[in-house]
C-alpha cells in the first residue's frame, strides 16, 4: 500500500463530504514580513502595529489575503492536487480578524459535482472554512475547480447544481472587533480619498507594474504550504498544456491587490469576496499591471465599504481598461477579474 | 598584513585543533517561516505553536535541519571556504530542541586530516557542535570535507584514519523533553500512517517534483550564513569544474525532507543523523524528487523511531527508486544519499 | 479626477516644502532574519541577541542600512518616483537604534532645486528624516535625486545652491545608549582586528562575490516599500536607456557592507553617512564585489570609529581595487562609491 497521497481525483468525492485538511499553521510577524516582500503590500493597517492600534485594533493583522492564501493552502492536497483549472470562487467572508500568533486550520465540504463531457475531468464545488486556535471561524468561502478524473470510465454522478450567490450582501460582512476610523491618518495611509470620494462606476488605473519571478511566486506559494504541482514542477510541467510552471492565482490577487494601493490606500481591508476568476494563466517573466472599478458603496457605520472589481492585466499596462469585449469575452490580457468588498473610512 | 580571511587551506589544519566559529545567530519564528517558504516544509509539529503543544512542547520548536544548516554554516568559513566537495557527514545527534528565540553558536575539533595523492587536495575531518545561549549542546555531527592546499609542496602528515559509525544506536537518539504523542492528531498532522504501519525494506515514493531557482538556493544559503564561495559567486564560478553556481547539499537535504511529507507525514522530528552524501552536484534549473526506504524501526518509548534513507533524484521522477546500480555505484541522477532517524507517533 | 500617484515631477517641488512620507512600518525580527537572507550579513550585533546584550544594548538592534532602506522607501512615491537618478546622500547620521516592534515613519524637507540645462530634468535635494513610534528621530540624511519633468516648458527657479558637508564630524555620531564593548567576544565577532589594527589609507579586499538575482532585489526592495517603477516593472524599462530592470541602489549598498564583514567583521555599527554615489547601474546576473579603504579614524570613547570608503565593484574581483581614473573618472566597473562611518571595539 503506498503511503504518498496522490491527491483526490474527481470520482473520489461525493456531495456532502467533510473533509479536515492537514498541517495546522501558526502565522506570525514573519508571514507579515514576507507578505509585504513578496507582494509589496502597503496598506498601512498591515504595516504598522502603531497606525491599527490608533484605528482601535491591538496591532497589526494579518492581511487578509494572507489569510485566504494560507486557508487556500490546506485545501489543496485533498481538493486540488489534480486539478486542471482553478475556475472561480464565492460568497467569501472575512469573519475575525486574525493576529499574529493565531494558528489556522482548514476544512471543507463538498456542495456540488458536475462531470463534463470529455469524461476526463468534472468540477467539484467545496465551501471551505478557516479557523483560528479557539476554534473559531476567521474565513468562509465557496471554490469550485476543474479535477482530473483518475479513470476515465469510472462512473460518476452529478449533484444538483450550485449556484453561489453572485455578491455577499453587505449585512453580512464582519468588520473587526474594535475598528474605529475616526482619528484615521489620511496623510500616513497614503491617500486623501475617503469612502466618499469615490463613486460607483469609477475606474481607477493603478499605474504600475510588477514583474513576477520564478523564485519569487515558488516562495509565496510555498509560504501558504500550497503544494499544486503546476506551481513548481518544472520538468512535469513541459508535459502540460503551457510547456512551463503556472503560477499560483493567488499571487495575482496579492500582486494586483497590492498595485490597487495605488489608487486605493485606504481601502484598507478585505472584507468579502464576491467573486474570483483566473481567466488566463500568469507565467514567470510576465508583468502584471491592475486596475479596479466601484461597483457598489455600502456604509457600514464604523466604516465604508467599496464592492470593488480588481483587473489584473499581464503584458501591457492598464491605462486603457482592459476587461471583455462585446461579446462578453475576457481580453486575452486579463488574468485575474476579482469583486471584492473593502472597508474604506468615512471623512 | 591582509584582514579578509582567505578561508583555511588543507595545511592550515592539525588533529586535535578546535575552532570556536564566529557569529552567533538568534533564532525566530521568521527563520521558521522562511523555512516553509524556502523549502515547502510542512511537518505540523513545526508548522503550528498549537500542533505542538497539543504533542507536549512549549511550543513550535526550530526544524532540526534548519539548525544543522545554521551550525553548519558557521564552520564554512574556518572548515570550508577552499572545500572542493563537501563528501560527507556522520553521527549527527539532534541533542536538544532550539526555539524561536534561542541563539546558536558553534565549534569544531578536527578529528582527522587525509592527503590526497594528487598533492592538491586532502581530506579534512571534524566534529561540530552547536550549542545555545545557556552553553548546552544542541547538534553534533562529524562532517568529511575535500578541502584545496594553498601550496601544493606544503609538506603534510596524515592523521590516524577516522572512521565515523555506521548508525547513530538508537540508545543515544534523544527525544525532546515534554515531548507526548499520545493524544497526536494524524488527520491535523496530514497522514494516518504510525509507527507501526512502516516496514523495515519499505519504500515510498514522495511523488512531487520541486524545480530551484538560483535566487532560492541563494536566499537559504545566506540565512544559514553560510559563506561557500561556490554558491553565490556566478563569476569566479565560470573557471569552476562545473561552469556555474554550485547548490548547498543542505538546501538539497531540506528540499528533499520537505517533500517526503507525502508519505511520511508523521515522521515529524529528525533525531540522529547515520549518514550523508551528496553523491551528483545540484544546480539552479534543475527539478528535484525524492524517495525513501525504511531502514530500521525502534521503540523509544515516547515515540517511535524510523531509520529511513532519504534519496533525493535530479531531472527525472522517483517512481523507480533509482539509487545504485548492481557494482554499487550511484545512479547519476541520484543527488543526495541520506540517512537518519525520525520520530514517529506510535498508535 | 484621478485616485492614483503618478508621482511628483521636478515643477511640483518647491524650496522648504514639507512632506509627510506614507505607510508607517513597524520592523520585526522577521525583518532582521530577511535582510540575512537577502544580503549575506553577518555582523554579529544584529544577528544574535546575546551578543547584542553582551554589548549592553537590550537585544540585536536592526540592522542601521535596513532602517535606511526603510525609511528611504517610503520617500520614494513622493520624491522619486518619476527619478532617472539616484545622484547621492550626505549628511546620514543614526540618531537612535531601531529594535523589533518599533515603528518607522518618513518626512522629508526640500531644501534645493536645479533645473538641468536639457529641460527635461532637474535635481532635488531633500533633508529626510525617519522617526520611531515615540516621534524620536532614528535617521536622518540628505538625497539629491534627478527627477524628470513633467512638463519640459513648465518654467521652474532654482533654489540657492545646497552644499552638503562633505563629512559628519566625529561629535556628531551617535552610540546607542548603552553600548559597552568592554567585554566584547572577537573570536565570535569572526576577527580578532580592533579599532588600534586599522591604519588610516589601509585598503581591504573583501574576496567574496555575489551574484544577485532579479528576485533577490525585488524581495528587498519590495520589503523596503520602495516602489521606484525602474526595479519592478520590466516590460516598461525595456524601452528605457538600459533596456531592463534596475537594481535599487541601496541593495548594492547592504550587499556590500554585507560583503565587507570579510574584513571588517568588528566595523558593526553603521553610525553615519558622510556619503554615497551610485556611479554605474547594477543588474540581475551582475556578480558584485567589495574594497574598502580607512579613510579616518576617531575615538568616541565607549568605540572607535572608522572612516570607511566602501567601493563596491561589478563582474570582476575587487583585489586591484578599482576606483577612478587618474582624470578623476569613476572605472567603469565601480556601482558604488559610500563613505561612511562604523563604530568598532577597541582593545
């Protein structure tokens, strides 16, 4: 009997499935530090343990993306060790703030299966949950992805559809314990714009550009103990369809989320995802560009919230917008099409 | 009179002669962290502060490899800076757990001293120590090194032969104190497979293939601050044997530990180190897999303990167990010979 | 009305402005672990608390050139990010040790403004200061920086000339309180060379190379919050004079100092900066090296301090020392011409 884990194929999980995933990880300062090496994050509530406790929180979190990454992680040997595609995420929810010295752990259940009709591959749509040391739940989100069947000819059987909702409704996002924006300092954040100063359908063009190394995504991916294989395999990889490593989604939101301080510094927390796709694949050597456009405004009380789209462009700056053509299709240089909900002050 | 150290050449070494290494090094969750990242480790006990103490511990403790690298990167500059190869090491005892916020230190005696017949070169061999900041042990472990002469006329007198044992008796292997399996959690720790579900001749392979990139090997190398020349000098590396930068053979040992994860999960602590060899050069590029064979079985009580070889392979997948070829010598994509002893959790 | 910063140009200064920098920092020992990892360093102070307090600081401080960095990190969206050159510093003194869990923040004074004859660009000088989370000054310093215009017909006037100093005066250094080397540990320092050992014009070959890589310096001058287009985005510099990616200056600078310890292992503490020109780009692929000369020598009582000139040198060694020209021209192999001063034990 072999004792490695070649990873769940798309006839080994079935609607309703629990599944606790492994290796529990504390986060300390350190995953702050390198959260901002890798990335370049500079949102200053992440920054400073003095700037968050002067906006009422004991110090710095841990970014919140940081957090969806390391969840994401945990998920991947039992979810996603042979999946084709990473196709979409949902209804995510930041639902407690997480501090350095917390340890999170990860599980998830099986909502929906649905086989395609090549009979080499279905997509399976999980709701994961992060949780801290006490048990509590810090993170919430629906994952559907695209798994590689182990037998071709094996027998599956579809469950009804899932249909994630397409926004998390603003009653339902969880500002942190103790949040109090009232003393913010727009000058030390970065930006003078406050949640008024921004209006729905406003596009923001956030300027600059990251090129992505190879060590530099293999770190981070690793960092979040994930282990998909197309991350870092580069001899199984020439096999694939792109001939070369892919890099993990999650470094082009963390890389676009950090671009979008440019434009953004005081949409300082994640609070909800509405939705996530990776529509084309980011390589090494790529350079990635973004941009964001207000979808909706929702004032919370102790804070604002902007439903912000984030576009993450490869290969050609964002001044232009480039998103889906008039058919609906994406433009071929946009890798990342991410609705988030972000807590921004009120003047 | 020059005050940069030009390293130790083979004369410059006498039997007996003990080297107190400089620059003490504190130890902390961020060299924890950039473990995982540099190496995609992800054994629980040293992943998460409450995986660990659930098993005993005050806390995560330091991953014994990063603490043979940090002690071993101490002696590069008095044992090793003019080493042509790094040959090999033996009786490694893991004597004590080191915690973020322990600082290491460490010192050699030389054990042996062996000329080679080409008048160019001799072998050098040593015992080092690692200790913390009360003066206790933590590490000890003999190390063979192949080490250039600055003059090849320099008369030299070989040593006695040394002759290092075979396996490190499992008599000597020493748990950490506190350390209580009893209540372990192998669905958290990532693997159901105890003790007693290993057999002696049993081998796995680890599946996942990992590719390094020069900016990797470098930024681990450095953290250990460990000096070699033929890591990080590209230049000076053009008129080397191999035309290039050559990789730690600890970054090799972490990589490969790090990926016998997938099947050996629960093989949590390395305790003892029998032997290591790294028998072909790694390079920047190429891709890394690993399989091991369980050599030996223990009873400690408290735990049990696994003698495994960990064989680290080059550029082709470990399905086949490559290692030696019928007359005993090494399959050439074989990088790494590597045998020690791991704590494991009795049922 | 655009969100983002495209950065100010030359016409947007203007003489004694003042400019709160954004995106406070708060530095952890992970910062401390990174800058290792990133440069090689290895002075013995910041690496290990128990020789820090042995020195009778309360822990390893942070490493001065990583405040530095810091600090001038945050300056940049302000002041450079629309720079075609980092012309030079002056004036650095360390005003207070930084330690994990402090807070840096930036300000910067214009004190000068020369528009260049080509219309196009124009040198700013600025006087920078970093503070602590108590507004106690830590750093400061003077950087003059070209700075393109954003408008070649914009009409600008000069500002009186500023003349940096050409040297902080020994008085004006500053010890970290506390600082006693009585019992200082040479052989764990890694030399047994004092203040007494060092002769004025004394020059000191460094040996060792390191070859740096595109995501090294991205690592680093992301983890300084630098965000200078010319280091991240390479599809945009390939139309620029070099046709790719620049290398932050003040990575050659730590990654010679780092360099340096072969030599100057006691030089530890970094206490000022008389002054610092980046006189030729440096690359990913680049293999750098280091020569310093004594250019003065001080007794500060509880230290001694060296004046040192730390040349760092690009694709061939450093044994011949390269400089200038008998016609006072930089060699095209020198990046880095720094003159600084470093606190070291006497006897």
């Amino acid at each position: 009997m072999t004792k490695s884990n070649p990873g769940n194929f798309f006839e080994d999980f079935a609607p309703g499935q629990r599944i606790a995933h492994a290796t529990p990880r504390t986060l300390s300062e350190a995953d702050a530090a390198l959260n901002i090496a890798l990335t370049g994050a500079r949102h200053a509530l992440f920054s400073a343990d003095s700037f968050a406790q002067d906006c009422g929180l004991p110090g710095a979190p841990i970014d919140p993306l940081l957090v969806f990454h390391t969840v994401f992680g945990k998920t991947v040997p039992d979810i996603s060790l042979n999946a084709v595609a990473n196709l979409g995420y949902a209804e995510g929810r930041f639902l407690a703030p997480v501090y350095p010295g917390d340890t999170l752990s990860a599980a998830s259940e099986v909502l929906g299966l649905k086989a395609n009709s090549n009979g080499k591959t279905g997509v399976v749509t999980v709701r994961t949950t992060g949780f801290n040391q006490d048990d509590e739940p810090v993170l919430s989100y629906v994952r559907w992805v695209m798994v590689n069947k182990r037998d071709a000819n094996a027998a599956t059987t579809d469950s009804p559809p899932v249909t994630p909702k397409n926004v998390v409704p603003a009653s339902e996002l969880m500002l942190p314990p103790g949040l109090d924006f009232s003393n913010y300092d727009f000058a030390l954040a970065g930006s003078p714009h406050a949640f008024e100063d921004y209006e729905i359908g406003e596009k923001i063009d956030h300027v600059d550009g990251m090129t992505v190394e190879e060590a530099e995504h293999q770190l981070a991916t690793r960092l979040y103990q994930n282990t998909a294989k197309v991350h870092f395999d580069a001899l199984a990889q020439k096999e694939s369809r792109f001939g070369k490593r892919l890099i993990y989604g999650g470094v082009a939101i963390s890389l676009a989320r950090a671009l979008s301080f440019n434009g953004l510094a005081n949409a300082q927390l994640m609070l909800g995802v509405n939705g996530g796709r990776h529509v084309n694949p980011l390589f090494a050597g790529d350079t990635l560009y973004a941009w964001s456009e207000v979808l909706a405004k929702e004032d919370l009380g102790a804070a604002g919230a902007l439903r912000l789209r984030l576009v993450a462009v490869k290969n050609q700056n964002a001044a232009a917008f480039p998103f889906k053509s008039d058919a609906g299709e994406y433009d071929p240089a946009v890798v990342l099409d991410f609705d988030y909900w972000a807590a921004i002050p009120k003047r």
